[in-house]
C-alpha cells in the first residue's frame, strides 16, 4: 500500500530534514519531489495544486526558515498538509442509541467490496456491542444472498433474504419488521452493484433510500481504481447523497490517489478501510495515521491497537515494558509468533511499522515459516531462549536436529531475532522522543 509514493516522499524529505538551515530553493525542490510523486500515485490535480500552493506558503513563513529545526517543521507542514487532504479526523458512524434502530445503505459498483464490508461492518458493530442484522437486497446477481448468507453466519450474524424476492423495498420492510421483532439495533442493507452507474440502479438505490431514511449512506470504492473512484464518489454524492466512503484493497497495491484526494474532491469523509478479504480486515481511517504511514514514519497506533485486539491487554502491557527495557527475549518472540498466527495479514502488518513499509516482504516471514521459526525456539532450552547471545556453532547443530530443520535457518531465526530488538529499540525511542523520529528518517529505513 502506497509504497512507491512512501518511498519518494520519504526520499523528498529525507534530504531536506539533514538541513541544519533551508532555503527557499530547498523547499521548492522538496515540493516539486513530492508533488511529482503525489501525481504519479494518481492523486487528483486540482488536489495537489492546492496542496503545493499551501504548502509552500506556510513552508516560507519566517517560522520556518529562522527556526531553530526548520527540516522538522517542515516535515511537520507536509504531515498535518497530508492528514488534512485525507480528512477531517477519525469520522466514525453515526447511528442512533441501542433502543431505536440504525440504517446503513451500502451502496457502490458492481465488485467492489459491497458484501464483504457488509459483513466486516456487522462484525465491527459485533464488536461494539450492537446487534446487526445484515440484509440481502441484491437481488440482481443470482448468487449475492447466498454469498451474504455464507459470510453471515461465518461471522454468527443473522441475515435476512427471501429467496427468489424480486422487490427489494419488500425484503428491506420484511426485515424492518423481522429486526423490530428480534431485538436488532443495526440494519446493513446490502445492495446490488452494477457496472456502470445506470438509471435502474439509482432508482432502486434512491428508494431504498427514502423508504429507510438511513443514518449512513456508505460508498463502497474500490482503492485500485484512483480517479475514478473519486469521479465515482462525486455521482454518487449528487445522485443519492452519501455520509461517507469505505476503501476497499487497501491491502493490493494501491497508489493512494482516491485516499487522498476523495475528501477534497467530494467532502465526503473516508470512514474506514478495507484491508483484506477476511471479515476482521478492516480498519476505522485516521488521517493523521495514514499521513505518517505515507512520510514513511509507519503508524505505531494501529499497530499496537491492532495487536491488543488478540494479544490481550496484559501482555501487551508487558510487551512494552520489555521493548522499552530492551530485555525482549527469544521466549517473548515465541509468544509473538502464536499470536501473529491469529493476527491476519502480516504484510498489513508490517506496512505500519516505521520504515519497514516494503522492506520485508511476506516472503521473508512467511505463514508457513512460523511453524519452522516456531518448532526452533521450542528446541532451544530456557537460557538459550532468555539469552540468544549463548548459542554458539554447537547448540546451533543441536537445536537444529531438534526441530528438524536446518543449521541456516537456525542463524536465519536468529539473525532476524536481532533484526527485530533493534526495530523495537527503535520504536520504543520513538515513542518517547519525538526528535529521534527525524533522526530516524535522517538514518534512512529499517535495514
Ligand atoms: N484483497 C481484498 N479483497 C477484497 C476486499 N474487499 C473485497 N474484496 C474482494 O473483492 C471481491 C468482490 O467483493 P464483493 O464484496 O463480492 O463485492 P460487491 O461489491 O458485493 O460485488 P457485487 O455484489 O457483484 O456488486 C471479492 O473477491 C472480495 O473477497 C479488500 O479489502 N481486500
Ligand atoms: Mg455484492
């Protein structure tokens, strides 16, 4: 996930946050490079003019340029310019309390991610205590309910479908008065995509929406397709009205241009992101979070949330504390892996940590690797495991015959063990200084 446009943004700043003083020519050059970058990643004109003009004006404000650490101010400028172009703060939904009961119409063209965030967004709401009742009111594609159905109950949600209905103002009062009777707090309203916005889509959409009154209106965009996603965001806007947007494949390789140039383009906030194809791929959009993961500064905050939601909250207190002590052991690495297993997708992941977006691939600590990683450390006794620096050329032949695996990939465990203290040596400094963030970006990515 924006992985090019990282790369040259963080190059753009690189050199300049090395500048004990900078010019006026420093800054445009940094612009220029990042202006370039924003365009290459698909991002709308009219977003990066407007981006470049304000940028540069505060950037050449005497604050600046006098200050005492003008390549951090700097920074500073294009991180909360960014965070801006991406939206208005976290904009979470809005739904009625508990005791009446909320809409949300999903709405969107044909694949991009309708169903599927129908059903994170019932899970999310799970989660928060609510109780959704997801409902099938695509009754264009023949296998749409059944495909609701099979997610619903994969994520113990009911679903409300008539089979062969063809009305889907009936399904959508059929279910209203099923929700009333079965305690739901919550209606997602699946709807039918089609390929292009067309006439018979907007009036089902339109109806649907004035018989529900919905308290949200979501999009669903597909991120892949940049532009015109935004093009179709604004349709939709002045067609039906929409409260916001939902990002699906954040997770493919997405240039970022409909995340960074919706909220501008259309005012419409982006509410969350999809991240995945499994239900718990999704993620709330923070814009400040999503500006640093863009600067390269990784996004520590979801990281840890997104680890708390299955290590549970006393180990990942725990955690921390041996980050910041540095005394994280092979036996804390182990806990790691079990845990990661459970985690989704380590490559989601890995892009939010700082520096690390791109630079180690899937591959390097693949799924199927955690096994071996795991079947090493459980070879090792327990002071090779509180102290790694013990294991010299004989336990390394001993733990490898233990876990069947070869000598190599013992000193690879361990190499990558001493990888991964240094990374969160790194990240525990950060945290507690700010300054070492520019630090950090001056000494370049995560090797
Ligand atoms: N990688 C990834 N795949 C996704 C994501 N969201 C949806 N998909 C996949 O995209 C495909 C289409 O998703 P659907 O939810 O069926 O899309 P839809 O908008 O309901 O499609 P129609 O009902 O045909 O209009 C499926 O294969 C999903 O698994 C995402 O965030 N990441
Ligand atoms: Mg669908």
């Amino acid at each position: 996930m924006f992985d090019t446009l990282t790369t040259k943004v963080s190059d753009a700043l690189r050199f300049i946050s090395g500048k004990s003083t900078i010019t006026e020519k420093n800054i445009d050059d940094a612009v220029d490079a990042i202006k370039m970058a924003l365009l290459e990643a698909d991002v709308n004109l009219r977003v990066v003019r407007r981006f470049v003009n304000a940028t540069i004006e505060e950037a050449k404000g005497e604050k600046v340029l006098r200050s005492v650490d003008p390549g951090q101010q700097f920074i500073k400028i294009v991180h909360d310019r960014l965070a801006s172009f991406l939206g208005d703060g976290n904009q979470g939904l809005k739904l009625k309390g508990p005791d009446a009961i909320s809409t949300i119409l999903m709405l969107g063209l044909q694949g991009s991610g309708k169903t599927t965030s129908s059903a994170k967004l019932a899970l999310r709401l799970k989660k928060d205590g609510r109780k959704p009742l997801l409902v099938a009111c695509d009754l264009v594609r023949p296998a749409a309910m059944e495909q609701l159905a099979i997610l619903g109950s994969r994520i113990e949600t009911p679903v409300y479908k008539i089979d062969g209905a063809k009305d889907s103002l009936r399904v959508y009062k059929e279910a209203l008065s099923w929700a009333k009777q079965n305690l739901i707090d919550t209606l997602i309203i699946d709807t039918a995509g089609r390929l292009q916005i067309d006439d018979p889509m907007m009036r089902e959409l339109f109806e649907l929406k004035n018989a529900s009154s919905p308290d949200e209106l979501l999009l669903v965009a597909d991120s892949m397709t940049g532009q015109s996603a935004v093009d179709i965001a604004k349709t939709f806007d002045e067609k039906i009205g929409l409260t916001g947007v939902i990002l699906t494949k954040f997770d493919s390789d997405t240039r970022g241009g409909a995340a960074l140039s919706l909220k501008t383009v259309t005012g419409k906030p982006v509410k969350f992101v999809g991240v995945g194809e499994k239900p718990e791929d999704f993620e709330p959009f923070y814009p400040e979070r999503m500006a640093s993961r863009i600067l390269g500064m990784g996004d520590i905050v979801s990281l840890v949330e997104k680890a708390q939601t299955v290590i549970d909250r006393k180990e990942a207190i725990e955690l921390q504390k041996k980050m910041e002590k540095e005394t994280f052991t092979l036996e804390d690495w182990l806990a790691q892996l079990q845990s990661v297993k459970k985690m989704g997708s380590l490559q989601s992941m890995l892009d939010m940590i700082p520096g690390m977006s791109g630079q180690i691939s899937e591959q390097d600590i693949d799924k199927a690797n955690l096994k071996t990683q795991e079947a090493i450390i459980l070879s090792m006794t327990k002071k090779e495991r509180a102290n790694h620096l013990i294991i010299g050329p004989s336990r390394r032949s001993r733990i490898a015959r233990g876990s069947g695996s070869s000598v190599a990939e013992v000193a690879r465990l361990l190499k990558q063990f001493e990888k991964m203290k240094t990374m969160m040596k790194k990240m525990s400094k950060m945290s507690k200084n700010p300054n070492a963030m520019q630090a950090f970006i001056q000494g370049g990515r995560f090797k």
